[in-house]
C-alpha cells in the first residue's frame, strides 16, 4: 500500500473511479509528479482507506482506480475531545495538528476570561475552516481514516451549560489537585484546556459546578500548547491504543 495518503472530499467505494480536484489534484499531479500507473492510498473520512491506482492526469483533475477497503486500525478505541483555550499565533494552528495525530475526535476551540485572541462570527467561520484544513493534513500524514470535527468556537459557560456527555477534567497549574487518571469503565473522555493566561477563579468554579474534575501533570507548569498534547499521550497510554 502506498505511503502517500490522500483525502478525497467525496465518498469512496471500492472499484469505483475517484476523481480529485483543486489542491489535492495540484499536490499529486505538480507537487509529486505522480503518472499514470502509480498507486496512492485514497481514505474519505468514514473509517477505511482505499489502495487506489492513478489512471489519468490532467492539469486540473486526478483519476484514480479505487481499490478494496482496508481498515488499517489506526483509530482509537478512547472517545477523546479537547476543548482548548483559543491562543495567540500559531500556537493553536500546532495544537490542532497534534491532538489530530494524538487520536483526538473532536475539538472544540474556546474563548475564556483571560484569552486574548477575539474573533467575530466571519472570523470564526473562516478560521474553523483552516484548522479543519489542518486536520485533514494531520490524518494524511499519521495515518488515521477518520477526520476530527473542528467546532465552531465558544465560550466556556457556553459549553458547560450543553452538558456533554463523558467525564470532564480540566487541567491546571501544579497544585492540589488529583492526577490525569481515567476509572477503568471511562470510554469518553473531555479535555479542558486554558489558554496562556490559564482559567479565572470564575472559571474554575463554573467547572466545578457542571461537575468537571480539576486535575495536574506534576510540579512544572506546561504551556498552553504543550498541556493537550502530554494530557491526551497519558490518557492514550492508560486507555487507549499508546499502551
């Protein structure tokens, strides 16, 4: 099977013909210079992956020869979502990234009282749109076959007040708090996260009244893009396919 991995927008069946455009057709077809001939593995978000073979090219368009689907095993059995708190930068654009590496399902980025970073509904819109970009890239390169949903941001009490299923922890500084830990019958899981500034006392007292649990990672205090990824690597290791 090949080891460049493409995700196709549309729906894919095995022996059908899969046709890809715009930037993904510009990657395979410039980029790579792949002909006629040569094999890609086509994956569309529903779990399987496609080893497909490349039948025409053109400046505008890729066929490919689907072939049977595979599931390579590469999705997570823990149900994982991570709320971050919005950060300035590039900082969030990294988190995305890695938490779609990590196994995460769904993140859902969030505005908090010491956040920095405002976005209007039009910039929320297009910004979503680009960190679900960076999904996808994420999934191409790591091997997964199911895309995380990026969510539209929020505010935290906005959140809270859905009252989502699955345990709830929110991680802070070093302090009196329990560690990251999961009881043996948590399949779900719903990672809070702050942003540089980390949660008021406001916050942390909402948290605590929609039932989330404080925990900590140790006596270091970790940056805002650092704390989801050592979080989800422990919360994978203790439940999920890292073990």
């Amino acid at each position: 099977m090949s080891s460049i991995r493409i995700f196709s927008p549309t729906p894919l069946q095995s022996g059908s013909t899969a046709a890809l455009t715009g930037s993904a057709a510009r990657h395979l077809a410039k980029a790579l210079r792949m002909q006629v001939g040569d094999a890609v593995t086509l994956f569309d978000g529903s779990g399987f992956e496609y080893p497909s073979i490349i039948s025409a090219v053109s400046k505008s368009e890729v066929l490919l020869n689907a072939g049977p689907r595979h599931d390579p095993g590469t999705e997570s059995p823990l149900n994982l979502e991570l709320w971050q708190g919005i950060s300035k930068g590039t900082r969030m654009d990294t988190v995305i990234q890695k938490a779609t590496e990590l196994g995460v399902q769904r993140i859902k980025p969030i505005f908090t009282a010491h956040g920095v970073v405002k976005l209007d509904a039009v910039r929320r819109g297009t910004r979503t749109e680009r960190w679900q970009e960076i999904a996808v890239s994420a999934c191409e390169q790591s091997g997964r076959v199911v895309i995380p949903e990026i969510l539209l941001p929020e505010k935290l009490e906005q959140a809270l007040r859905k009252r989502p299923s699955g345990v709830k922890v929110m991680m802070l500084v070093p302090g009196h708090h329990q560690a990251l830990a999961l009881s043996a019958d948590e399949s779900a899981a719903i990672l809070i996260i702050g942003p540089e500034g980390g949660f008021s006392s406001a916050e942390e007292e909402l948290a605590t009244a929609h039932g989330v649990i404080k925990v900590s990672m140790g006596a270091r205090v970790l940056r805002t893009e650092t704390a989801p990824l050592a979080a989800l690597s422990i919360l994978q290791f203790q439940k999920g396919d890292m073990g």
